[in-house]
C-alpha cells in the first residue's frame, strides 16, 4: 500500500521538503494605560482600512490590535516579521499606553468591561460582534492569544499527489483536504502536550460567571480549558471524520447556533484564501491554523522561535503516519486530557504527562535523525524534553515563580510591557529587526506600506501590491521621497484611496 512513508523513501528529494513549510502568525494584544485600565485611545489613524488590511486590524474590541504576519518560510523569519509589527503599533501608542504582554487582562473594572463590549467601531461586524457578546459574554471574547497559520511546502504536497495518491482521491482539492485534516488530527491528540509546554494563563482575572467555584488559580492554561476561550459544551467540533467535521460547523451556521464558520473555536480549523467552507471543498486548504496558544510573555513577538520550530518537525512528523487503529478512541478522550492539563497548577504533572511526552518526544527526534533535520530541531526537543522533566520550567510554570497572586500579576505585566515600550520607542532604525539586511530608506518604504495596508513579499527581491497592482524593486535601491514615503505609496498606489471601512 502506498503511504506518505513510502513516497518519501522512494523520494529524497520530497523529503528534503518536509521542513520547508511556511508560517504565519495572528498577535492578538490590548492597549491598556499605564494605570492598568484599559486605552480609551482611538484606533490608530496613520493605519489603513482595517476591513482591508493584510497585517493590522482590531478584533472583538477596539483596544484588542490584531497583528497578522505575511506567510514565510521557517520559524526565524516568521519571528522576525512579528517583531517588525511590534514596531509598528508601539510606536503610534500614546506615551500612557501599553501593550499587555500576557492573554488574559489584569482585573478590569465594571466599566472597563462595559467598555470592552461596546467599543468597536468595525461596524460591518457589528452583528457578529453582539452575537458573540451575547453568546459567551465580554470575559471570553476578551482573551488574546497568539493564532498559528501553518502551510506544507507546496512541492511536496504536489509530489505526495502526483506520486502515489493521484488514483485514491478524486482531485488535489480532496487530497490536500485529507493531509491537512490529518495534521488537524494530529494536533487535537496532543493539544495536551503544547497546553503543557506553551500555556500560560495561571490566573482566572475577569472571571466568567459560568465557570465552576472549584476551578481556581492558579491553573496551567485557564484560556485553553473547556471554561475559556471554548465553544458551548454542546457544540464541540470533533475530528473524526473530515467530512463530519465540515458538515458540523455548516449545520451550525444553517441552524443559528454559529453566527459564522469564524465561530468554531476549535483548536485547529482548515483554512483557503477565500476563507469559506466552499472554497475548501472546491480548492482545498491551503493552511491549518492552530489556535492553542497563550500569549508567551518573556517573547517579544509572543511567540518564540523554539515554539515554532518544535511545531513544524511534530507536523512533519504527524505528516508521515498511518492512521492508528484506535484513532477514535484517542480523539475521544482528547479534549478531557488536554483540560486535564489545562486546569493543572502549573508546577504539578500527571504520569501519564512525563510517560506519553517522553514517549512522542523520542519518537520525533528518531523522526529528526531519519531526515538529517537541521540542529535547531534537535534544539527545540531538547527545550521541551527540560520542560517536560521540570513542570517549573514550562512557561506557566516560570511565570508562578515570579507572581503569587492577582497583584504580583499586575506588577509582573506592567514591568513587561513598560520594557518593552523603552527599548522598542528607542530603536535606531525604522524596521530595528531588518538593520542587517534593509538601508533605512527601503525600511521606511516598508514600513509606511505596512501602515497604508500594502501587501509586503521580501522572499527575492521587495515585491509591493494592492489587489492586481504589482511593484517590485531590487533591495539595493535608494529611495528619495520629496514629498514624504507615504506621498509616494499613495502616488504609486492609487487604489489605496478606493480602501476604507465605509465601502460597500
């Protein structure tokens, strides 16, 4: 029979491809003044439409700035390409206004609150944002994280095809369905595993009113338990058949149970540029996002490289697997063991933790030797193996070494985000992160395209474009703007001026 393991064997050179799949990553953070409340500052003006912007938007209020990176190849640029971001929005806040490093908020007032659920001015989501309101209340929808989107190499998805699946699925748009839909499998087993490593909301602030009296800080992950950022009980999403899972959550929309297929808070949702459950069907997934990620707060970007890395070798890993015999019964017990973990006191770990992650984490770095995978790879399973054996060493586990309570928890997030304002407000270069490669001047042009909403490719070259409109440049080029970068975008973009939140 053919499989994934024996087209890659027969194949070195799709193996080689294994570790070259894109990322890119959505940082969901709040504005909030230096006194702990959050910022009644508007949304920032210098930023383009936020209902067309490829990299800058707001989400369930107007203090919660969504920054979403372009896609790019390994974890290193990924980062990077965060971090330019940070940049960006620091820079327009008020010299009293923060960013909280951390997922859930410090304990917000009555008002603040009231605040928080009626301050959006995306009015084309105003009926999605009551739903949601409504629906779960200002406390979960206020929860930030850090959101995942994770893509194959496309010649090693179209090599798996051509080479051995070609005659098993009806067209590549089915094909990539089921390979994704696998990592999607993947992931939910061991959703256990990354809320050990990487979750960090210890502290139940701004408390649900539904959640249980028993469930009290500190836990490991309160926003990736069943009592967080979670759907209904009764809507949970399943991944035991790919196509029950898209039935699901169509049957949702149609009975008004989900305002949207936006609304499946599932740990891991397939995804295509059109962003319908049509286009995946007739196109395929073209990404997996991956949705259980607390904010890492000792990481600039909120996100660290050895996260990612440890990510892309387990899905090339999951990549390359049969499907075991007892699939269901692992996906039945999947969301039990990771709210399990998730409601934990971070310094504590059930056996069966250190036994099973020992257990995979082996298996990965066999995977790691069999494909002569790169020394970072090695790097991040020996980050998780220390995290693994010490749960103090996990990022939760760090974090309730330095903070006992609510208030330590305040204190800790102001000092984070009041560093973190100096050194990037004190940055010598437009783009800080891009000094090595970039002379001042492209990084301005680059800069004021982000800010206007100009889609951004640094692969070769620097490629700019609104819709079909392409303009590319060698990095080596001096630019002159007489008139200001931003005179000169508009200039060579007038389609920037048919993008605003009023249009139809």
């Amino acid at each position: 029979m053919v499989t994934v393991k024996s087209i890659l064997a027969d194949h070195p050179e799709l193996a080689d491809r294994l570790l070259d799949g894109k990322f890119g990553i959505e940082l969901e953070q709040h504005r909030i003044m230096t006194d702990g409340t959050l910022s009644r500052q508007p949304y920032p003006a210098t930023f383009g439409s936020r209902r067309h912007h490829p990299y800058l938007k707001t989400d369930f209020s107007d203090t919660m700035i969504e920054l979403a990176t372009p896609p790019t190849t390994g974890a290193t640029a990924a980062v990077l390409n965060a971090k330019a971001l940070q940049q960006i929005v620091h820079e327009q806040l008020q010299i009293d206004e923060r960013f909280w490093p951390l997922s859930m908020l410090p304990n917000l007032s009555d008002a603040d609150l009231e605040y928080a659920s009626h301050n959006n001015t995306r009015t084309w989501m105003q009926e999605y944002h009551d739903h949601l309101l409504a629906k779960y209340g200002p406390e979960r929808e206020i929860m930030t994280g850090v959101h995942i989107g994770y893509s194959l190499n496309s010649t090693l998805i179209h090599g798996l095809y051509h080479q051995g699946f070609k005659t098993k699925y009806p067209d590549k748009a089915r094909f990539r369905n089921e390979m994704y839909f696998q990592l999607a499998q993947g992931f939910a087993i061991y959703r256990w595993l990354f809320t050990y490593l990487f979750g960090c909301t210890p502290f139940i602030t701004n408390r649900p009113s539904d959640v249980p009296a028993d469930v009290q800080s500190p836990v490991r992950s309160f926003r990736n338990s069943q009592y967080g950022y979670a759907n209904l009980p009764t809507e949970t999403i399943t991944y035991a058949d790919l196509d029950y899972y898209l039935a699901s959550i169509s049957d949702r929309v149609k009975n008004g149970s989900f305002y949207s297929h936006h609304e499946a808070y599932c740990a891991a949702r397939l995804k295509c540029k059109d962003d319908t459950l049509a286009g995946l069907l007739s196109h395929g997934t073209e990404w997996i996002e991956l949705r259980g990620f607390d904010l890492d707060p000792v990481s600039r970007a909120g996100i660290s490289n050895d996260t990612l890395n440890f990510l892309e070798l387990f899905m090339a890993y999951i990549l390359t697997l049969d499907e075991p015999a007892d699939l269901a019964d692992q996906l039945a017990q999947a969301d039990e063991r990771n709210n399990q973990v998730a409601l934990q006191h971070p310094h504590e770990q059930f056996d069966w933790v250190l036994e099973q992650g020992t257990t995979l984490l082996d298996q990965l770095e066999a995977f790691a030797r069999a494909i002569n995978a790169p020394k970072i790879y090695f790097d991040a399973i020996l980050f998780s193996r220390r995290r693994l054996e010490d749960p103090t060493l996990t990022i939760a586990g760090q974090l309730l070494d330095q903070v006992s309570d609510e208030a330590d928890y305040f204190n800790y997030g102001m000092k984070i985000a009041n560093e973190r304002f100096t050194a990037i407000r004190q940055a010598t270069q437009p783009l800080q992160v891009f000094a090595d490669r970039l002379t001042p001047d492209v990084q301005t042009l680059i800069k004021t395209a982000i800010e206007l909403g100009v889609k951004i490719d640094l692969t070769d070259g620097i490629e700019l474009s609104v819709g079909d409109h392409l303009e590319i440049f060698d990095e080596k080029i001096t630019f002159v703007f007489p008139n200001g970068p931003q005179a000169y975008l508009t200039d060579l973009f007038p389609e920037l001026a048919q993008l605003t939140d009023e249009q139809p």
